[in-house]
C-alpha cells in the first residue's frame, strides 16, 4: 500500500480517535471528578465523613477498575445500544470508553484531593465557609496540579481504549490497525498506525505535564 493509498485512512481514523478520545474525556470529568469528591470527602476527616457510604463508593469504583476494557466493551453492549441506537461506530465506542475510565480518574481525583494540606482546608472552615465553597473555592484549585496530571494520565489510558474498541468496530486508530494491518497483512500500514499512536500519546502527555507544572508554580 502506498502513502497516497495510506494517507486518507489514517487521518479518518485519527479524527475518529480523536473525537472518541475528547467526548469520553468529557464525560468522564463531568462523571468522575463528582464521584472522586465524594470518595474523599465521606472518608474518615473528610468534609462529609460518611464511612458507609464510602464503602459502597469505594466498591463500585474497585469494580469497574477491575475489569479488563474488552471485556466491559461486551458487557455494556445493551447499554451502548440504549444511549446511542447501535453497538458499532465512534458514537458506540464513547459508551465504554467513558464506563472504563471514570473509576479510573476518581480515584486520581481522590488522591490528588488527599494532598491538599489540612491546615488549608480548617482555615476555610475558622472564616465561616460551607462545604460546598470549600470543595469549589479552596480543594479544587489547590488540588489543580493534580488533577491535570490525573487528567493527563486518563486521557493516555482512553487513547489506549480507543485502540481497543477498534476490534469491535468502533472506528479509530485500533480499527484501522485491525481491518487493514491485520485481517489485509498490511504490515506498513500497522507500522505507521503504532506510530501514530505512540507520537499521539506523547504529545497528550507532553501538553499535560507542561500545564500541571505550570499550575504548580503559579
């Protein structure tokens, strides 16, 4: 296969990587950074400590962390179909991918949370501050760096989900790698999709860790 023949293929599979991998990063902040208050603040010196609820949290997160991403992709399938009218396509692939990765960031979010100082957290509550402001006003922006770093990593791990859904058809860079690289022999091809992807996740990598340094030195 040649460039020529090449070229139109993977930058359709890139746009499609890329929208999968910005609508599931999307999702999974509006989803996982509520869950990963929670998580911290029902804990034990948490804001809100209540350790019941913080067992059953903690046991839905371990779940959905435990369970390989091929094997979620199958077991959502009735739920993809429900949200989105198929089980195939880039729009099907947001389904999993977001299920996958919100435990995963809660978690990140919960520790970046952790590393907020007390001391900071009990001079907002001595000035007469609800828990609601402390969360937005004082947790959240003293945790940034953080959570641009917990951020960074997810969305290293979605690009990586995103390669997987390709096997059941859900477009991308996965996808291409699978129909042509593979099931073709199309070793060049395959070549230059890990490529792609590799130059892809460095670069997300590099611009996250660029912003978290510069919000910890703000």
């Amino acid at each position: 296969m040649t460039w020529s023949e090449m070229s139109p293929l993977l930058w359709e599979a890139t746009g499609q990587t890329a929208v999968m991998v910005g609508w599931s990063t999307l999702f999974t902040v509006l989803f996982g950074l509520p869950l990963g208050v929670c998580l911290a603040g029902t804990d034990r010196g948490g804001l809100f400590p209540a350790p019941a609820v913080r067992r059953v949290l903690g046991l839905v997160v371990n779940i959905g962390r435990s369970l390989p991403f091929i094997v979620l992709m199958i077991a959502v399938i009735p739920v993809t179909r429900v949200l989105t009218g198929t089980t195939i396509g880039t729009a099907a692939a947001v389904v999993p991918l977001t299920i996958g990765a919100v435990p995963f960031f809660a978690r990140l979010v919960e520790t970046a949370l952790r590393e907020v100082g007390r001391d900071v957290v009990q001079a907002a509550e001595a000035m007469g501050a609800g828990r609601v402001t402390i969360v937005a006003r004082v947790l959240l922006p003293e945790a940034l760096p953080g959570l641009v770093a917990g951020l960074t990593v997810t969305v290293v791990t979605l690009i990586s989900y995103s390669a997987m859904a390709g096997v059941i058809g859900g477009g991308g860079l996965g996808d291409l790698a699978v129909r042509y690289g593979y099931q073709r022999f199309e070793t060049t091809l395959m070549v230059v999709t890990v490529v792609v992807l590799v130059v892809v996740v460095q670069l997300a990598q590099t611009l996250g860790d660029a912003v978290a340094r510069r919000l910890s030195h703000r």
